[in-house]
C-alpha cells in the first residue's frame, strides 16, 4: 500500500472485503454500503502495524445519524501472525476512513494491501471472501 494513491481510484477487494463485513450486522449497514458504492479513495498510509484509508463519498443522500466509529470485523492476513482488525469512521454522517490495524506484532509495511490473500470470518463462522 502506497502513501499516496494517484488522484482519485475505487476500493480494492481487501478494503471492500472489510467494509463489507463492518455493515453487515450493523443496523445502518445498506445505507452505509450504498454510500461506499461512490467512495473515491484520495490516500492509503501504510503505519506499519496496519493503514488507514481516506475516501469521500457522494453527500446525494442524506446524513446517516451514526456514531463513529463502528467496526466488529477481523481478518486473517497472508504474511501477518496474528489478524487484523477494521474500524470505519464517518464524519457528519458519511462514510470517510477505514482503519485496519495489526494485532500482532509483525511491520505491516511489507504487505501490499491491494493484492494481499486475505479471509475475512463471517459473524457466524464461514469465511465471505478470498481474494488471491
């Protein structure tokens, strides 16, 4: 994951992946996730115990009255010991940040994030997505 990101670009599936899973017990999840459908990432900072993601979002829609953070998702991580965990941030009522963040005590900074293989447990047991 670079420090910058070129002008404006889309999720990747790992972000995706997490958003995904942050909305789905989340009782403001739909409305949430149509907002992700317009996010424009404007930077990706890899910390080296996890990234932040900045994105905007289309403000078409009204403001969701969410307190934020929200997060309850985790993710298994190729080339990490331990998982990783997700926050989202919204500000004013729209989606703005996702958080992942190292659980153990590996440097992130040698996973690229965009392409990484990654599992993403559901809240009842199975794994939603792989990517390769």
């Amino acid at each position: 994951m670079s420090a910058k990101t070129s002008p404006e670009s889309s999720l990747n599936a790992f972000e995706r992946a997490a958003i995904e899973a942050i909305c789905s017990g989340h009782p403001l999840g739909s409305p949430i996730l149509a907002q992700i459908e317009t996010a424009l990432v404007h930077e990706r900072r890899n910390t080296g115990s996890g990234f932040f993601m900045d994105f905007t979002v289309s403000r078409r829609s009204p403001p969701l009255q969410v307190a934020s953070p929200i997060g309850d998702a985790t993710a298994d991580v190729s080339g990490l010991s331990g998982p990783v965990i997700f926050l989202l941030y919204l500000s004013d009522g729209y989606a703005d940040c996702l958080e992942c963040a190292s659980v153990g005590e590996d440097d992130t900074r040698k996973i690229d994030f965009s392409s990484v293989k990654f599992t993403i447990p559901s809240k009842s047991g199975p794994i939603i997505r792989i990517s390769s």
